[in-house]
C-alpha cells in the first residue's frame, strides 16, 4: 500500500470520525479497494511463509526419524553386546 493510499484513508477517517461528515461514496470505495488490496498482498505473503515453513518441519521430521532409527539401532547392539 503506498503512502498516497494510507493518506487517502486516513483523510476518509478523519472526515467520517472527526467531523460526522458525509462520506463521498467514491472516496469510500477507493479506500475500500486500497485496503481489501493490501489484505490480499498479506494474505500471499502469509500463505508463501506458511509453505516454507511446512518445508522446513517436513524436513525437521524426517531427521527426527532418522536420529530415532539411529538410536532404535544403538540399543539393539548394546543389547545384544550386553548377553555376550
């Protein structure tokens, strides 16, 4: 959202909170469409976080599994060591 959108709706809000003015309803849907645009540069930005991070525990998971299968196995031969 650039500054002249922010100063747009902060003008809006002014006027509406402010004075109790009307609002032009032209105004309105510009600032309206400026906000539900920065709620969708969020909501992408969001959701390509949210796949890295879903990467990231995948891979986490995996070495967990390989460190459990690596212990499973130290203890076998420990085991086994132990009755001789």
């Amino acid at each position: 959202m650039t500054p002249e959108d922010l100063d747009q709706i902060r003008g809006v809000v002014e006027r509406v909170v402010e004075e109790k003015q009307t609002v032009n309803r032209g105004d309105l849907g510009r600032a309206m469409e400026a906000v539900a645009d920065e709620f969708s540069e969020v909501r992408k930005e969001m959701n390509t976080r949210f796949e890295g991070l879903d990467r990231r525990t995948e891979r986490i998971e995996i070495n967990v599994n390989s460190i459990l299968m690596q212990t499973a196995g130290m203890s076998k031969s420990l085991t086994d060591a132990e009755r001789l």
